[in-house]
C-alpha cells in the first residue's frame, strides 16, 4: 500500500477514465480530511486557529467530518464492490477508522472556545477548509471557463505546491504571532484615536474600499521592491518559479516573503484600526481574488480589466516575455499599475510560457525553502 501511494504521489498527467482513479483520489482526499478534523476537534488548542474557534462551533467541524465520512466511504466501497484500485478504498477507510479512534464522530467536548488564543497554534482546521473549499471551487471554474483546457488537475508539480499550501497553512499560527508582535512594537507610535474612529464610522462599503486600497498601495510597493531588489528577489523568485499556472500556483511562497508581506500590509490596517468585520471581508476577497487569478481560466470583464486585477493581467506578471518582465504588480487594483506606469496589457492573447527566467530556481520544496540563502542564487 506504501509503494502505490508514494507512486502516485510521485505521478502527474490526465486522469484516465473508468479506472476508479477519479473516485479514489476523491475517497482519499475526503477521509483525509475527515482525520483531521478529527484530530483538530481532539487537540483544538494547539492545531485550530483562535479566530475560528470563536466563530464556528465544533459541532459545524463535527458535520463536515461526517459528510467527508459518508461521500468518502460511498466512493471507496463503490471502488471496491468494482475490484478497482482496492488499495485505493482500504486507505481511505482506514483514515476513517482513524477519525472514529481520535473520537471526531463523538458528541465534541466542552471547552473549545475556551483554548488559549495567545499560544503558538498550529492552522491544521484553516488548512482542510480551505483545501476543501478551494478544490470543489476553483476546479470547478477552471473545468468550466478553461484557458488550457488540455492542462490537467494534477499537472507537473502539483506536489511542490501543494507542500507550499501545507507549510504555509499550518504554520499560520507561528506566522501571524510573529507578524503581530513585530506591527504592534515598529508601529503603535503612530496610532491616532481620532483617526481611528472616524475610519471605523464609515459605512461598511466605504470602510472595506479604504482598506483594500490602503492594502494594496502597500502591497504595490513591497511587491515591486521584490522584483527590483535583487536579496528580496531571491525570495520571490521561488513564487514565480511556477511553470504552470492554475490554482494550486499562488500557494508557492517562501515563509520568509509571507512574513515581510504580511508585516507590511498589516501595519496600515493596525494603524488605521479598521472595524473586524471590516477585515474579515477583505480577507475572504483578497483570498478568492489571489486564487482566481493564478486560475487556469479564461475570464475576459472587458474595461473592468482597468479597474481590477484579473487572470489575464496576473497571467502576464508571471510571463517569461521580455515586455511583462517586472509589471502587473498590484494585487486587487489594476489602476495602480497604470497609475505608476507598470501596466502591461495583452487582452487579446495569453503568455505563451511562465517562470524565472534561466530556470535558477530548483525544483522540490525543500530545495526552494533554503534557494534564497545559497550561493547558486
């Protein structure tokens, strides 16, 4: 059974029909997070963000362990009742039994509001959400509005990315304490009380417009000087090492790049005191923007593509093509970049090739994780 997985986590390619691959992968998946789950709900202080903790009860966690359970195990056993990819469904059930053994299908335990909020945590509930609700979403767009359609789900590399997503994910807790203190101790001098009420007594729409232009002027700036300083560049390079765009892609970031940027855009949110609500919104619109764009998609919004960053303006930041080299740097705003005079625009075609030019950056996470600090650079 360890040989057949670590053979198909080494594979990539289409894949083939009436084989019970599609099934079985998807029987994987679900019960791999169902065991999760299971563990987030079994240690929720140390593997579940505090955030989410205070806004969904451990009984919606519970539910959506269940529903992986029972479409997970209806996949695996049609596989198996089929004799197809039998090793396949006893992996997935397995993971099951793991869920019930860790208690995840028991009524959930008090006290989960209760965990401690200011300890280092690890993000394993912000990973399986996210990784549920970004695959059953993006996927889906990207088999609808195709760019490439010949592209596959698991293209070359997807192991690489998606050892990205998992690290960043999980390390979310350490990252954002560390990001937290270092914006309260560079920045609370500048912390104006006045200001900051008459940020937070805007209507909600003008509140969140501010803050996303506050945010992405900021990430216009870090961005750029990613590109145009070669020590920074040497960590951004690994983002746009990526040869294959779709939206698995933007989850390759090196943890030293997710720092400084996540420092920087916050410190204007910090110091401006914009409302929770207010914030929680930008969150969820920079995240499905971020992905959307890094999306295998063929999605034209014709003059609104002056107005925000869309795929195709995205597309070409990634271009290997001389005339996109260092443009497009703006995140939500495409305005920005035609305001600062680094807009390329190509609305009738699509790069023909992505990535780093010389392909300096070398392939696999770990090799990518130190790439910055070695003399190769």
């Amino acid at each position: 059974m360890l040989r057949e997985l670590q053979q198909l986590s080494r594979s990539h390619g289409p894949l083939r029909a009436g084989t019970g691959l599609v099934g079985g992968i998807i029987a994987l998946v679900l019960s791999t997070a169902a065991s999760l789950a299971a563990l987030v709900l079994r240690f929720p202080g140390a593997l579940s963000t505090p955030e989410l903790r205070q806004s969904v009860e451990p009984s919606t966690l519970q539910a959506l362990l269940m529903a992986c359970s029972v479409l997970g195990g209806a996949l695996a056993l049609a596989n198996a009742l089929r004799g197809r990819l039998l090793w396949l469904s006893g992996l997935s059930f397995l993971l099951m039994a793991l869920a019930a053994l860790l208690g995840g299908y028991r009524p959930p335990a008090e006290g989960w509001q209760l965990s401690a909020a200011h300890t280092p945590y690890v993000g394993l509930d912000w990973f399986v959400l996210d990784l549920l609700a970004s695959t059953l979403i993006f996927v889906f767009i990207e088999k609808q509005f195709p760019l490439r359609p010949e592209q596959p789900v698991f293209r070359a590399e997807w192991q690489t990315d998606l050892q990205h997503f998992f690290v960043n994910h999980l390390l979310v807790g350490f990252v954002l304490l560390a990001t937290n203190l270092m914006v309260h101790r560079l920045f609370s001098w500048a912390i104006s009380d006045a200001l900051q009420a008459w940020v937070q007594a805007l209507p909600f729409a003008l509140e969140l417009l501010l803050l996303m232009l506050v945010a992405d002027l900021i990430q216009y700036a870090v961005h750029r000087a990613l590109h145009e300083w070669p020590p920074l560049w040497r960590f951004h390079a690994v983002h746009h090492s990526i040869k294959t765009l779709d939206w698995l892609a933007g989850s390759r970031l090196h943890v030293g790049e997710v720092l400084l940027m996540r420092t920087l855009v916050l410190a204007p949110i910090y110091v401006l005191g914009f409302s929770r609500g207010v914030i929680d919104a930008y969150i969820v619109i920079i995240g499905f923007q971020a992905v959307l764009n890094h999306c295998n998609v063929n999605l034209r919004l014709g003059w609104l593509e002056y107005v925000l960053v869309t795929p195709n303006f995205h597309h070409w930041h990634h271009s290997q093509q001389h005339e996109a080299l260092d443009r497009n740097y703006a995140g939500q705003f495409a305005f920005i970049d035609h305001l600062f005079g680094s807009a390329v625009r190509a609305p009738d075609r699509w790069p023909s090739r992505y990535g780093v030019i010389d392909d300096a950056v070398p392939p696999g996470f770990w090799r990518q994780l130190i790439y910055p600090f070695s003399r190769r650079t």
